[in-house]
C-alpha cells in the first residue's frame, strides 16, 4: 500500500478540475438568478437633459428583458465627473452601473482621474446612440459650401467666430480640430453649456455653429441656419442632402456626440453579458427605434469588445488634438 502523502499527491488534479467545475457552476447559478433586485443607472446629467431623457426612453425595455425594473439616479456636476467618481466607488455586484458620454471622456482626455477612466477603470458594456456633428452657419455668412467657409475664412483671418460650449467641450475641440486641418483662423466665444451658443447663431451674432441633428435639424429646415457639412464617413439618413467632411475636402474629421454604458471595476464578464444583451434587446425594439429616428440619433450596439476599441481610439484621437491645439483645461 502506498504512503498517504502519495495519494494525496495523485489527489491534487482531480481536487483542482473539481474546483474548477465547481467556480463554473456557481458563476452559472449567479447568472442565473441575476438581477434579484431593481438596478440603478447613475446618468451624470441632469433630470430632462438629452442624456438623460434618452438612459429613461432605453430604460423599460431593458428592465423588461432582465426582469427588474432600471432605476436612474441623476448625478450632475463637473462635466460628469461626479457621477463617473460615484459609479467607480460602486459594489461591482451587478445593481449599479454608470450612463456615460463623449464629456466623460474628455474629462479623461484632460485629467485622467484615476478610478473613473472610461474603458479601462469603468469597463464598458455597449454604446446605445451617437450623432455626428454638423457644421452649420448662420444664412447671412456668404458661404453655401465647406470649400467657401474655408476659402473666407483664409481671406479673412479671425473675422469669423464659432461659438462653442466651453473649454474642454466636444464642439472646442471640433472647432480646433477643423482650423488645424483647414489652415485658418476662426475666432471661439465660449458659452457656459454646449447649446446656449444657439440663439446668437440664429441671430447672426456667431457665424459658425457645431451641434447635432436632434438640436439643430428643426432650425436647418426652417432656414434659420444653414448646413454646409456633417462630420462622418456617411450622408446622415434624415438630411442626405448634407454633403460629408470628406466630399468637401476635410477627410477623416469623423467626431460624434455619443454615449453609453459602463460597469464598476470589477464587475463579471456574465453581469457585463447580461446587461448588453438587455440593452441590445431595447435598442432592437420597435419603440425605442421609432424614438432615436425621430431626433435623427443613430442606434449604437457595439459588444463590449467593440465599444472598449471605439472609446481608446476617442481617447488616442481627442488627445492629440488637444495637444496640436494646445488646448488646456480650465
């Protein structure tokens, strides 16, 4: 008969499978009985601003999948900040996750807050929607192309002004991001919030404007302002008629406001499954689809692999451009 210590020795592979098999299954049993409780969504916006409108139109048929109602809590404040602090400090359970967008991660972009970078401390679970930018002007500027804003532009050094929502915001760092491949010069007056620049783009106290179809569709087809080039590889389905950055000469200007969902650190991959597959269920319904056309938003559903890959290259493309411009936080 052999030493027990020999047996126990020929033991130690069965015992490690039998752990395995054991983890797997008890993983399983948890995806299984997941979510027992209601789950909370941190939007870092404000109660019936566009993010948040948009989480509570995704919301119900997610909850409808899972079985659990989805709870938003709106954290508003520093750009999005404090509600991507709060969401990093969360339980990595499964119950709270965090509705991010493009500000976030700018904040990244010019911070780098350890503990709530998107994609890597916040892992990301989908994107639901995302709207290209389209430069616009007010009707009195003598322009009808991108070529011809270009070309009076370079006739005309800082004449011009764009009017952006601030130091750090998307529509900065397009304006910046357009004179650096444009060669001109385009005077920026900042607004304390991206959309308060509107009024004085229709009344023609700014001449360039940025912003996305579902703020300024309704002003481009009654004429208070016109388009001269939206900023994507592809025609916008509810204004085709909006020629490219690309057809006008400004190639690969690709920017869009986008937004989506990310986890606490931490989190499974079979929780991250779970809540894609919801969102993927409510992205693919008729309602919530009706919704996003009607305010010419494009439908995300990117997997987890594929929204991590789109926010690092947003971080890499955004990053250099604040550095070329020169670009300081503020």
């Amino acid at each position: 008969m052999k030493p027990l210590f020999h047996m126990t020795k020929q033991l130690q592979p069965l015992a490690s499978i039998l752990m395995v098999l054991l983890s797997v299954t008890v993983l399983q049993s948890h995806a299984q009985n997941y979510p027992k409780k209601p789950i909370v969504i941190i939007v870092p916006a404000t109660a019936g601003s566009a993010p948040d409108v948009r989480m509570r139109q995704v919301a119900p048929k997610m909850g409808e999948f899972l079985g659990q109602p989805l709870i938003i809590e709106n954290r508003p404040g520093a750009n999005g900040a404090i509600g991507a602090r709060e969401a990093s400090k969360a339980a990595p359970d499964g119950y709270t996750f965090l509705h991010a967008n493009i500000s976030n991660l700018l904040n990244d972009v010019f911070t780098a807050e350890k503990g709530t970078r998107l994609g890597e401390d916040l892992p990301a679970i989908g994107d639901i929607e995302s709207g290209p930018l389209i430069l616009v002007v007010n009707p009195n500027v003598p322009v009808k192309t991108l070529k011809e804003l270009i070309d009076l532009a370079k006739s005309k050094p800082n004449a011009l002004t764009y009017g952006s929502g601030g130091a750090g915001g998307l529509i900065q760092l397009m304006g910046e991001r357009v004179k650096l491949a444009a060669d001109i010069q385009i005077l920026e007056v900042p607004y304390k919030s991206p959309g308060a620049e509107t009024p004085d783009l229709i009344a023609g106290h700014l001449d360039v404007g940025f912003g996305v179809w579902a703020v300024l569709g309704p002003l481009i087809k009654s004429g208070k302002i016109r388009a001269l080039a939206v900023a994507s590889s592809a025609h916008l389905p509810m204004a085709p008629e909006i020629a490219t950055m690309t057809e006008s000469g400004l190639p690969g200007m690709d920017t869009t406001a986008w937004n989506g969902l990310f986890a606490p650190a931490g989190t499974s991959k079979e929780i991250v499954q779970t809540i894609y597959k919801a969102l993927v269920f409510s992205l693919s319904s008729t309602e919530v689809h009706e919704l996003f056309a009607t305010t010419g938003s494009l439908t995300g559903g990117k997997n987890p692999e594929q929204f991590t890959e789109f926010v690092k290259s947003e971080r890499i493309k955004w990053s250099n451009v604040v550095k070329l411009a020169n670009i300081k936080p503020q």
